[in-house]
C-alpha cells in the first residue's frame, strides 16, 4: 500500500509541473556543487540548451530511465552541437548521494552528463522557482525521495523553454533541443 501511495504521489507531482503557463514565470537561475564541490550556477552555462532532472541514487527506475534517455540524447547530436548541449542531474538526497556515490552513478550513463546537489536548503531554492517538489518518505529502516519527474529545457539565454514529461524520448528530447540551438 505504502508503494502504491508513493506512485500515486509521485504521478500527482509529474501532472502538477506539466504544463509552462504563458502568466507565471518558471525557473531562474540557481547555484549547486558539482561532486568536486565546484559551484556551477545557470548562468555559468548560458550559451547552452540544459536538460535539468531533479532525482536521486536509489530511485528504483524513473531516475536511471530518464538518465538513460539524457546519454541517448547525446549519441544523436551532431558531434559539432554535443558542446552546445548540457544535461543536468540534480540530486535531492544529499545524506546519501554523496560525491563518490554520485560519481559511480553517473559513470553509467557518461562523462558528459553533469551531476549537482546541495543541501536540502539550497535545493529547496532550486526546486521551488521550477514548481518542482520532493519530499522524504521512510520506508521501514529507510526512506525515498518522491519527486518531480519532468525535464526542464533551458534555452541559452538561460530561460525555461519546455517542460517535457517523464517518458519523453530522446527522439523528441532531440528535436526541442534543436529547435533551441543556434
């Protein structure tokens, strides 16, 4: 049962961030720290399309999904725009993702994929002006990260283009990132 809320919750948060309304402004820039503790902000990355996804390690298959589909992305750009393309991993659990579990991570799915977290406080600042949400949920001895499952596409001036849903292919992915690059 404790599963099944937690699907439940999870879907909600996906629907809750889906659509950019043309009233509200969404996203903005933010700092976080790479796995060296180097800081990287959304404005240091201006003059390329980001692809952001908030998750975490121990997600069980949304996370690793949509990563996957960020490495895939990657192999259908032309080698001349791979340069002009950053996708973004956002860790929400800092207590376990830490720069070694991180590290290991991410070297499943390529060298090219950034990884950055924070502490829950300053993820709490990223997460909010993207109307991303998380949250902790014990699990017996543990707990997961319920989250936010879209990818947020981030033109080069640093804006919020799109917000593409959970599932989205990398095909599709590819042709939003086009549309953008210079």
């Amino acid at each position: 049962m404790k599963i099944l809320r937690a699907l439940l919750y999870c879907f909600a948060m996906c629907l809750a961030a889906a659509p950019v309304s043309a009233g509200k402004t969404i996203g903005g820039d933010f700092t976080l720290y790479t796995t060296r503790g180097e800081a990287v902000s959304l404005h240091s990355l201006r003059g390329k399309v980001v692809l952001m996804y908030f998750g975490f390690t121990h997600c069980p298959e949304m996370c690793p999904a949509e990563l996957f589909q960020f490495k895939q992305l990657l192999s259908l750009l032309p080698p001349e725009r791979k340069h002009q393309v950053q996708p973004i991993f956002v860790s929400l659990d800092p207590q376990r993702d830490t720069p070694e579990v991180l590290d290991a991570y991410m070297g499943h799915f390529g060298k090219d994929i950034m990884a950055l977290t924070g502490s829950e406080q300053e993820l709490r600042k990223v997460t909010e002006p993207y109307a991303a949400r998380f949250r902790y949920v014990p699990t017996g001895f543990s707990y997961t990260v319920d989250h936010t499952v879209n990818t947020y596409v981030i033109d080069p001036r640093g804006r919020l283009a799109r917000i593409l849903p959970y599932g989205t292919s990398a095909e599709d992915m590819l042709r939003e990132v086009i549309k953008l690059l210079p």
